[in-house]
C-alpha cells in the first residue's frame, strides 16, 4: 500500500509537469450528443486519481456509428442471435459495455484504446464469480457492417473519437477467432494526427476501391479534458519482454468509472 501512494503521490507530481495541451479540435460537423466518462487512475476509486472526458458525437453524419457507440457507453451491445439462444437450454451472458471497460493500450504520440478485455472474465466479476462458467456465450460483432456509413472527417489531430469502419467489435487488433475479446479495441481517442487510420485496412491492389480503416465520430470539447488525455498519454506502460517500442497496456489499471449521456437540443 505504501508502494502504491508513493507512486500515485509521484504521478500526482507529474500531473503539474505535464507539458501543455494540444488545442481542442475544430468544430467540423455538428454534435448531437456530450459524452462524460469519469475515468479512474489505479485501484483507488476516488477524485484524487481521477479525472473526466468530455467529448461530441456527430449523429447527424454517422447516425449509426454514434447509435452503437452510445450503446456500447450505456446500456451495451447485444448481438447474441435466437438461434444461438434457442439451440442452448442455458444460456449466460451480458451485453457488452464501457460500464466493464478500461484503457487498452497507451501509444503516446498515437491514441489511447479503451475497450473489453474479456467478456468472460467481465461477466464474472459482474456476478461475483471467480470464472464465467460453461454456460457463459460471449457476444459476437455486431450485424450488420457499416463501413458503407459517412466517413465525417480524417484523422487529422489530437482529441478525436474513431472506432473501426466496420463498427465496434471489428478492429483489425482483435483475434477474430476468440469472440472472448473482440471488444478489446473498442474506440480509440486520437492524441496526435493519424492518417493511417483514413487508409484501408487492406493492402491488396483493390485497396484503392475500400473505404478507410477507421471512421471519426466526435471530439473532445473542452481544455481540461485535452489535457487529461494528455496525462493518459504520458502514463507509464507494461514492457514486454523482449519486445521494443514504447506503446502498451497502462502500468496501473485505467478504468471508466461512470458514463454520462446528454442529447443536444
């Protein structure tokens, strides 16, 4: 424990350290919703370590894209079919939300990746189970695609909300065999200009003719919250062993305490 506050007292430090944020991104298309995710900084679910984003979703350009973000912020996705719940005689299961979720991976210069590690494991600690058990079916992605939806803007600069073409649950990340942890990669948080994301995830000579990998679907809106994402992008990662760069899964867990969903009038 004296570990622990010895090193939150340190990050505490740093917080005052931190160089300046990075502008709030330009207001380019209209937002219909204001997202809050009060996010905590370690074990500790208190103020001290915490801090809150606030971000705009477009509705108006990807109705569908912020229909299913919305969903996966609040009350979850289900997409779990009536035939995989007729042909079982008992079947456990949980929509897929933020309510379970965390940072994934820290890529300072890059983004912050929030998402579901594991279904299983968080239908477990939902329940107060120490394993999901045999009957637990975890969600698959969610039908049908949208990468036909409107790619309302690039991937220009830092503070912008991006999720797979495809929908959530379709990062390029995510073993698509392990339905488990497909929401691993949910939604990423720009910290600084990534044009890759506007390519396709392809690299065939049709590319050309496929819509880019990731679609824009808000922004942060305000300086406090830019300069939280600028202390998330700065935190300490998990080194893996024998493996270079500086990219990786936050050194203390990052969770998402509370989601708040205004609509614009």
């Amino acid at each position: 424990q004296q570990r622990y506050d010895k090193y939150m007292d340190s990050q505490y430090e740093e917080v005052k350290d931190l160089p300046p944020a990075q502008p709030i991104p330009a207001v380019t298309n209209r937002i219909t919703y204001v997202v809050q995710m009060i996010i905590d900084i370690g074990a500790k679910r208190d103020n001290y370590n915490a801090g809150y984003m606030r971000f705009g979703l477009y509705g108006d350009d990807s109705p569908l894209s912020v229909k299913q973000m919305l969903f996966f912020l609040t009350k979850g996705i289900t997409s779990m079919d009536q035939e995989t719940l007729e042909d079982r005689l008992e079947v456990d299961y949980m929509p897929v939300s933020m309510g379970n979720g965390s940072v994934q991976t820290i890529s300072p210069g890059k983004g912050i990746v929030f998402g579901l590690p594991s279904q299983s494991k968080a239908y477990a600690e939902n329940k107060g189970m120490r394993t999901a058990g045999n009957n637990f079916v975890p969600q698959n992605r969610p039908m049908p695609t949208l990468e036909g939806e409107k790619f309302p803007r690039p991937h220009s600069c830092a503070g912008l909300i991006s999720i797979p073409a495809k929908g959530i649950g379709y990062d390029n990340n995510s073993d698509s065999s392990n339905l488990d942890e497909i929401y691993s990669s949910a939604f990423t948080i720009t910290d600084a200009p990534l044009p890759d994301l506007d390519k396709p995830s392809t690299t065939t000579k049709s590319a050309q003719q496929q819509p880019p990998s990731h679609r824009v679907i808000g922004q942060i809106i305000d300086d406090e919250s830019m300069q939280f994402l600028e202390r998330l992008a700065t935190l300490p990662v998990q080194k893996k062993l024998g493996k270079g760069g500086t990219s990786g899964p936050p050194l203390l867990k990052v969770r998402v305490r509370d989601v708040d969903v205004q609509k614009v009038k």
